[in-house]
C-alpha cells in the first residue's frame, strides 16, 4: 500500500468505516488519515501511585495493580461493575456502565493490570470510571507518548475512538513508502524542517514531546507557507500585470482646501499617512493600502484630503461605510469641510429617494459628482462611475472581501484603495488576511485630548451616576446612554430600549432626549441622530448601532448598560464616541452586580487603559485567539489545521519570507512543478479571491 491507497484497505478499516472516516474528517486515502493530526498527547510512560493522588483536576494517568474486590451492582439500565483496585500504596474504586458482563468476565485477581484513566475524589475516596485495561505485557506496548485525536460527533456515534484512531495511525505510519514531500527541499534544508515521513511518524507517535512539537512546528510551516507563497505570487500578478492611476498631481482640490478650509492643524502623524499615500498613489501601481489608527485619531480628515488628490486628477472618489448612520454623518461632515470648494459630494444608502438616486446615477456617469460617500448602495450594479479613482473603506471589518471585489469591477483601471481601520493587527496578519497590503498607522491623537475617564458602577450606584450625568449636561454637553443589543430577541431589545427611553425622558425632564436602534426606519433615524448632532438634544439613548465611527465632538458621557454584556473591542469602540473634543469625558460601565470574575477582570480592563492596542491584546488574551481568529480566518481562502493565525505570526514571517525567495529564484515555479501542483490543488477556488484588493 502507499499513501495514495484508498483508506477502506488499511488493516482496521474496511467498507464502513473508510465511508464514516470520509464523511466525518473527509478522509479517502492513507495520506488522507494521517494529516489528521492529534491535539494533544498523553503519556503513557509513567506510572503513577495512587498516594500521590491529589489535586481536583487530573489528567489523564495510569496506575499498576490489581483486583481486590469486583461485583455487578443494580439491574437493567441501572447495572454497573464496581472493583476495587489496588496498587499496594493505596486503593481506587473502579467504575464501569457499559460493557459490565464482558468486562466482569476479563478482569483475574491474579493479573496484574495497568489501567488508564481520569482519577476523581468522590466522598473522600479516589474513582475512576471507565478506563482503559490493559495487562502489564499489552500496556508495555502502549509505552511513551500516545496522540489524542479530535474527535466529532458522527465518529463517536460510530463508536470510533480516540484511540481507535491512534491505531489506525500507527498502522497509516507502515505505508509511508514514496510519500512526497510538498515542501521544496531547499526550504526544507534551510529552515531545518522535518522531512514530511519524518514529521508525520512524530506527530502520531513522537518519543517525546520535543520531537512532538518540532513535527507540529514543520506542519505548521507547511501550512502557512502555501498560504503566503499563494498571496504573494498572485500579488506580484497584480503589480506587474494591473495598472493603476498614476496621480502626479496636487491641485485646487487639495491646495485650497488645506490653505482656506482645514479646520485644525493636521498632527504629524496624519501628515506622515497623508505623505505615504500620496507617494503610493503615483506609482502607476494600483494602491492597496491599510490604514490604522485608534479610535478619535482622525482618520476621516485624512481619507478626505486623500480623496482630494484623487479629484486634482481627473477621477473620481468613493467612500463606504458599515451603517448609514455612518455614511450620513461622513457626509455631512465632509460636505460641510469640502462644499466651500466646490466639491460635489453626495450621498447614496438604502433609503435613498428613487428620484434623488437617478440623479446620482446620472452625475456619476457624466462626471459631475466628485465624491459618492455611501453604504452597500454603492455597490449595486446600477452604480456606474464615469472614472472612479479612488476609493475609502471605513471599518473594515464589516465588509466581505467580496464586497470589496465589486467595487473594484467597477472601473477599467483598478481603483486605488484604503482600508480605514480601529482594529489594531500585525501587518503580516493583515497581509495574509487581506492580500498584499501596505499599511499606513495613525499613532498620535490630536493634541489637547484627555484621556476618557472610565469607571465600574453597579446598580446601587446608579443616584450617583445620574447626578454625573446631571452636572455634565447643565454644563451643556451631552450624554450617550446604550443598551446591548440582544439579537436573538429583536423585540425585548426594542422594548428594554423603550423602557430606557421612557425612564431617561422621565429622569431628564428638562432636557430633550432622542432615541436610535436598528429597527428604526432610515429616515427616523437620521432626525433622531441630527437631533443629537446639532445639539438640540442632549441625551441619545441608544444600541450599539452608534458603536462605529459617530463624531459628536460635544458629548462627554457614554454610559453603557449591562456593559458586562460586551466584547472588549465592542467597549473600546462604544468609548471612542466620546473624549472627541478637548475636555475630560467620562465612560461608565454600568454592570449587573454579580459577575463572575472573568467578566470583571474585562471590564477593569477598560477601566485600567485607554489604549487600543492594549485593550485589543488584553482581548485576544481573554477570549483566547479563537473569537478574531474565526473572524479572520473567514477571509482566508483555506482551512488551517494546525497553524493559528493568532500566535503563529512569527512562523507566518518566516514562510513569507520563504515564499518571496522561492519565487524570486522561480518566478512561474517552473523549476518546481509540484509546488505548482500544491498550489492549484488548494487553491483553485480562489482565483477571484487572490484579485481582490
Ligand atoms: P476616527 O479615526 O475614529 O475616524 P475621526 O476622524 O472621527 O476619528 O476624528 C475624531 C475627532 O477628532 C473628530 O471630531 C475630528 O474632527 C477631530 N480631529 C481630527 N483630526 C484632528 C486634528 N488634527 N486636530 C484636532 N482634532 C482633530
Ligand atoms: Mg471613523
């Protein structure tokens, strides 16, 4: 057999089994089995003695004795083996549900057994239930490191175990003959990677864990390195074969606009960005550019003033955002800094009038319109530009990577491109996530911003709270009150929002209070949010629907109920709508009083920083990788199985670089034909996805 060999053949399989094995891991062939890696080991070298037991949380462990008592207890559903064992240090009740007859029937008082298994304390003495048997001579066999395999539903409905599949593996491991190694053996030879015969008899049966996580690290390499060597050959597909506008202009646009219309001097660090992209827009390349900077950094100044290039030459400009909230107040604000020059800007969202969108439609294709700043609309076909140069994604993350793709169909020439993100990730993450990426970071607030000050408050607090809210509003600023969001239940959000509302306006006599959620219709929303934004009311009430990029420099106060209910992330966001302007602003979490200490520890997080990087690692820290991993690894165009795209950054580094060297030497892998290979077989669904930008 080789490792092409159809799996239904391996000794233990059969028709049945290669079938449940197919589709539960998607497994045809021996090769097939064996990339189906443990998660972890267990080691079944030592013996353990069962005085030394102690602790509440034990692992999987083995003890050597024998039998001192065994005895069928119960009737029926209800029968179970019960048996003492010793190991002459002390003893353990042994507990079996299934199988009593069979068992009762193997287990001799003279044979010394060594039994595998999870010890518990139970009344006072120690229990194991259910656990491997072997004798002395079988267990010896077992020695050493042993895989533990994932294991799904559909594989244990089939009874197919763990260990089951640990002996299929060692019987795979028998058939390595011919197996082709997919990584090229000068990466091997250079990164000193285990050859992959090698890798995989020490992945399944490693003698120690050293030898374990060095096959574990080659997998890994192997995975992250076709993903790199895919990204970074189609991206230089794309530099070497798509043009871009090249704008080797500044002009009335961007000149007047900086001499007479900008409202406050540009901090450095915009500056910087602004000089980065102005030299990547006239490359004659197609930009792909990723913009960071933290929440109230002023990122929309920047896409502004970019998009100002872009008019000096002749195109056009497009700026999407996640919410029509959020798209209306960019153009409202952008309007009010570009209208004094003479820039056509307008607006295009769900809601927009049938009349009014013709409109759009009909300047877009005659030119007339400079700036279109919009939600999904600006993606629908209808949407012609006559030369569309340049376009803005704000917040990122809540657009699909098709999205993106539509957009950019919508030119002849690719439009440049910036991605404008609060969400702090390492550039090469971004870059295996989001294509070949350059990335612009924002790291200054503007000058004179007080840090927010935030705080942990409980519902016996709640007087104190108001009487805050109080004394900020008679100074007449102006106050965000939100409430979670609780998607399952649309109505109870409603009606606890209503509640909110209603409470608040009671609370609040003399002030005027407006209300947003996401059930509301377009057009209510937008008076609700200008009430608010003008200034003529004081109080928002609202959920997270402000969440994202809402600028009311004024408002000084972001309560936030049941803050125990958010995400980190989601509370930094929330935070960043107030500490706008230049006097001290205040958030406060509101919580239920009995959290677990988990939950508080998140919540003193924010009460601890400010910073969103570190809130954002403190996150990742928290929830564990897997959360934004999931999210990430949904932009990837394969499934990783053993490489994190979370803390595998460094490895991801390494293959990178590696993939940049293997096609430097072989631009069109001719040299290396299974590589080529490799590549189509996993990636040939992709192809679109790679030209994305
Ligand atoms: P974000 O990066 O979160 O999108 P915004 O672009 O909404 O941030 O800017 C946050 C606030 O800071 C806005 O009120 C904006 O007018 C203001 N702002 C932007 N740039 C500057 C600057 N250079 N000096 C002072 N205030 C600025
Ligand atoms: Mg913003």
């Amino acid at each position: 057999m080789t490792p092409e060999s159809d799996i239904k053949y391996l000794k233990g399989v059969g028709p049945q089994r290669a079938e449940t094995l197919r589709k539960e891991l998607g497994v045809t062939t021996v090769g097939d089995l064996l990339r189906h890696y443990p998660s972890t080991y267990v080691d079944r070298s030592k013996i353990y003695k069962i005085s030394d037991l102690q602790g509440s949380e034990l692992p999987l462990i083995q003890i050597r004795g024998r039998f001192v008592s065994a005895s069928v207890q119960g009737e029926g559903f209800k029968q179970r083996l019960v048996c003492l064992f010793s190991d002459g240090t002390g003893t353990i009740e042994v507990v079996w549900f299934r199988g009593v007859k069979n068992i009762r029937e193997r287990i001799n008082p003279d044979t010394t057994y060594v039994l595998f298994g999870k010890p518990t304390e139970y009344n006072h003495h120690w229990q194991m239930a259910h656990p491997e048997m072997d004798t002395e001579a079988a267990a010896e066999s077992q020695k050493g490191l042993r895989g533990v395999y994932p294991l799904t539903e559909g594989l244990t409905r089939k009874n197919i175990t763990s260990r089951q599949l640990h002996n299929l593996m060692i019987a795979a491991l028998d058939n390595l003959e011919g197996v082709k190694d997919p990584l090229p053996q000068e990466v091997i030879d250079s990164q000193h990677l285990m050859p992959l015969a090698e890798a995989l008899r020490a992945i399944h049966k490693p003698a120690n864990m050293i030898e374990a996580e060095r096959a574990r690290y080659r997998f890994k390499f192997e995975e992250l390195f076709f993903l790199e060597l895919n990204i970074v050959r189609y991206s230089r597909h794309r530099s070497q074969q798509l043009l871009g506008h090249r704008f080797d202009r500044v002009g009335d646009f961007f000149n007047r606009f900086y001499k007479e219309c900008l409202p406050f001097p540009l901090t450095g660090a915009q500056k910087r960005v602004i000089k980065e992209i102005r030299a990547d827009m006239n490359t004659g390349r197609q930009m792909n550019r990723l913009l960071q900077g933290d929440v109230g950094s002023g990122k929309t100044l920047v896409a502004l003033l970019t998009m100002l290039i872009a008019l000096d030459n002749g195109t056009q400009a497009c700026m999407m955002a996640p919410t029509e909230i959020l798209a209306t107040q960019h153009f409202e604000s952008l309007s009010e800094m570009a209208g004094q020059i003479g820039v056509n800007i307008r607006l295009l969202t769900g809601s927009t009038p049938k009349r009014e969108r013709d409109e759009i439609h009909r300047q877009l294709l005659d030119g007339s319109l400079h700036i279109l700043i919009g939600t999904h609309a600006v993606i629908e076909d209808a949407v012609q530009f006559k030369n569309l140069g340049y376009v803005v994604i704000d917040e990122q993350h809540r657009f699909g990577v098709a999205q993106r793709a539509r957009l950019w169909q919508k030119a002849s020439i690719a439009p440049h491109v910036l991605v404008m993100t609060a969400t702090p990730i390492p550039r090469t993450l971004a870059m295996t996530v989001y294509g070949d990426l350059d990335v612009s970071v924002i790291d200054e607030l503007p000058p004179g911003r007080k840090p927010v000050m935030t705080v942990l408050r409980f519902d016996t607090q709640r007087q104190k709270v108001y009487d805050g809210i109080h004394r900020q509003l008679l100074e007449g600023r102006q106050a965000y009150i939100v409430y979670p969001l609780i998607e399952e239940t649309d109505k109870l959000e409603a009606r606890s929002l209503e509640e909110g509302y209603e409470f608040i306006s009671h609370l609040f006599k003399d002030f005027r209070v407006a209300m947003v959620h996401g059930r509301m219709k377009p057009a209510d929303k937008d008076r609700q949010m200008e009430l608010f934004a003008s200034g003529k009311a004081h109080i928002l009430v609202a959920t997270t629907v402000i969440e994202v990029g809402v600028n009311v420099p004024n408002a000084s106060v972001m309560l936030i109920e049941n803050a125990e209910r958010f995400g980190l992330s989601q509370l930094h966001q929330l935070r960043g709508r107030v500490g706008r302007g230049a006097d001290q602003s205040f958030c406060i979490l509101m919580s239920k009083p009995n959290i677990s200490t988990d939950t508080r520890k998140r919540l003193e997080i924010m009460t601890a920083t400010t910073d969103g990087f570190i809130v954002a690692e403190e996150d990742m820290k928290l929830r564990g990788p897997g959360d934004i991993e999931g999210t990430m690894q949904s932009g990837l165009p394969i499934n990783l199985k053993v490489a994190s795209l979370v803390s595998d950054t460094q490895i991801m580094e390494i293959t990178r670089a590696e993939a940049i060297k293997l096609l430097d030497a072989d631009p069109h892998l001719i040299a290396h034909p299974d590589v080529a290979a490799t590549i189509s077989k996993l990636f040939d669904r992709s192809m679109d996805w790679a030209r994305i930008s």
